[in-house]
C-alpha cells in the first residue's frame, strides 16, 4: 500500500468529520515529507517513522486513550433523592473500608454490587470513575470476592488481598478454596505467593487426572485398518463428543482433548461446532452463516470483527450493547499494543460471565484474555488452520 493511500483515508475522515484520533506510522515517509498533511489536523496525534520504538507508541497510546477519555462524568442530580442518598452512603462506607483488609474487600464487593443494582445498566462505570477513578476490572474482582465469599467471615484471618482475587477466580476450584479458609483458620499468613503455589499444585492433579481419563479413552477405541475417513466417525462418536440440545442437526464437538485422526491430524471441519473448556464456543465458518447466528446468546455485551477486507461487513448486524470493528492493510501490526488494545476494551465494555462474539479471530491470544476477565467467548474463523491454533491455545 502506497503512502498515500493512508493520506487518502485521513481525508476521507475529514470529509466525513468523523470523531477518529490517528496515530500515523509509516516506513515510506518522513516527518518532514507529510508535515503538510498531517498540519492543523486535530485528529491526528502523532507521527512514527518506522522502524520506531515500540515504548513511544504505548506512551502515546496511554496519553490520548485512557479509560477517562470514554467515560462521561457522573451526575447525582440525575437520580431520584433516595437514590442519590443511598449512593453517597455507601460511597463514603467504600472510601472507610479501603484499607482492603479480607473482610473488608468482601464488604466493598457487596457494596459495589448493591451499588450497581441500583444504578442500573450505563450508570455505573461513570459513578466508579468519578468517585474512586478505578477500572470496571478492579471493581469486578473487589464484586467477585463478595459473590464467592459473602457467607464467610474473614475477620482476623491474614489473608492478602492480591491471593484473596486468586481464590475467588472463576477457575479455583472448591477444594483449594476450603483448604487455604481451613489453613488461614489455622493462623497462617496466606500471602498472595502462598495461594499461587497452591493452586499450581491443584492444578497439576487435575491434569494428571485429565491425562489418565483421556489415557482411559483412548484404550476403547479398538484399533482397525479403517480409512482415514471412518476413524474420523469412530472418534466423533466417542464419548467425549457430545451435541447441544438447543441446536439439533448442529453438531458440537468437544476438543479438550482434542480430537485426532490416525494420523495425528486435528479433526476440525468447517461448518463445525467445537466447545473450548466450560464455557467458549468456536465456529469453523463465517460470521455470516446462519448456523452461526443461530448460536449466539440473546444477551451479547460486546461484539468484535476483524474483518478480512475494508468491505465486508455483517450481513445480519449482532445485536450487542458495544461493537468494535478493527481493519488494517498492514501485516506488520505490533502484536503487544494490538492485544492490549483489545484488552481494554474487553475491561471496559464486559463483566464477568458476559458474552462476547468475535467475528475472525486473527490472534488467538485474545480467547485467553476474554477467559481470564471471566468472559464467555463465540468465535466464528473460517480458515481451518486458525481454528486448530485456538483449540490448541483452550487445552493449555
């Protein structure tokens, strides 16, 4: 792509008055060569000679788009006066409980909840910015400490708060929960090192239990001189592969472990459903297809595309609360900025265990961030060598 091609689309966005801030980067051009284009022009921020240093551009990044710039200030005068009462409350109750002993984490977590109960969809993320200036993510793990604990009493027990988030993660199981409550009765001090050593350890069992029952799986297969083809059908008919009820003739396969011809070749097919872990679904086929559809939940907090063209577009729009749409005609785009940009929109727009669809998943990576900010993800990839990359990405 010519240099001006990225001239072209800057006045495009001109034409249009879009509201687009643009960070220009270019291996063709120098500072002085498109300081003609680039003058008075408010939308664009800066320019980057490549090869640049990749520090410069995160600098910029976090300058121009920070949380602040896409949260609206919040306004009391907007609720009702027992509303507006009850939020001021327990805003100050909040601010008294900060010093983020156990308990009190617990405490702030249910406030929060309570708090956003009350507020409702849209009001929530602009009160938390305007009297605590956190993320909705660290209001998410203070509510997910409250909705895992809130029958405990953690008083005077010495448990740190980073381990405290550990325990409450979707992903701990039950067991190490009541071992580490049982061990901080005890009078130990469990600090945040403590409780990653021990669910290392769980899960260390669980693969060893995981492996054993897939070792146990595999001996029922019977060997046989079938063709490629039908141990295919042998294997999708094992008891690891099981279908949804609420999409008949739509066959769903679960890939942990992931299914393998004679071959060792991965058994992924377009037109096929595969279920990664507990809770993410990928599609091997288009956004469009209407098995796809079908699928996908009523409630979606945020859809992303990556389109493969400036052109293609949804046929049928997703409904969901926030949509984001990312294309670029360069291949060299910086992976660690790209994936945190995602990130933060994933921080910003989701909460835990709310839907997410991603249309093309061109870096796998993104299933694990959505995974670990407690998102339950569904991925439409066409290209079956993608598609085997993801699933290779849920077994780890």
């Amino acid at each position: 792509m010519s240099p001006m091609g990225g001239i072209e689309l800057i006045k495009f966005f001109n034409r249009k008055n879009l509201p687009i801030k643009i960070i220009a980067i270019s291996a063709y051009a120098t500072q002085d060569e498109v300081n003609k284009y680039f003058e008075n022009n408010e939308r664009v921020l800066a320019f980057l000679e490549k090869p640049f240093d990749i520090k410069k551009l995160n600098e910029i990044i976090q300058q121009n788009f920070s949380l602040d710039s896409l949260s609206q200030d919040f306004d009391y005068s907007q609720l009702d006066s027992e509303t507006s009462v009850f939020i001021r409350e327990q805003t100050e109750e909040i601010r008294g409980l900060m010093r983020r002993t156990a308990q009190g984490i617990v405490d702030i977590g249910q406030k929060l909840l309570d708090i956003k109960e009350k507020l409702g969809h849209g009001n929530f993320l602009n009160w938390l910015k305007k009297e605590f200036d956190w993320s909705e993510l660290t209001a998410q793990r203070f509510m997910q400490v409250a909705r895992q604990f809130k029958s405990t009493n953690l008083l005077d027990l010495e448990i740190a708060p980073s381990a405290l988030y550990i325990l409450s993660a979707p992903s701990t199981p039950d067991s190490m929960r009541e071992e580490i409550l049982s061990r901080a009765q005890a009078g130990e001090n469990i600090t945040y090192k403590a409780a990653k050593e021990i669910k290392q350890k769980y899960q260390s069992t669980n693969k060893v239990k995981k492996d054993e029952k897939i070792g146990k799986d595999e001996e029922k297969v019977e060997p046989d001189t079938q063709s490629v083809s039908n141990v295919r059908s042998s294997l999708l008919d094992r008891p690891r592969t099981r279908a949804i009820e609420s999409l008949p003739k739509q066959e769903i396969l679960a890939v942990i472990p992931k299914q393998t011809t004679d071959k060792g070749e991965a058994v992924v097919r377009r037109g096929s459903w595969y279920q990664l872990g507990e809770k993410h679904l990928l599609y091997c086929g288009e956004p469009n297809s209407p098995q796809f559809k079908q699928r996908l939940p009523e409630k979606i907090a945020l859809s992303i595309a990556f389109p493969p063209t400036s052109e293609w577009q949804l046929a049928t729009p997703i409904r969901a609360n926030s949509e984001i749409a990312f294309f670029s005609h360069y291949e060299d785009v910086d992976l660690a900025s790209f994936t945190e940009m995602i990130r933060r929109a994933l921080e910003l727009y989701t909460e835990g265990n709310e839907s997410v669809v991603f249309s093309f998943c061109p870096e796998p990576k993104l299933l694990t961030i959505a995974h670990q900010l407690g998102c339950r993800c569904f991925i439409a990839e066409p290209d079956v060598g993608k598609c085997e990359t993801i699933i290779g990405v849920a077994e780890k």
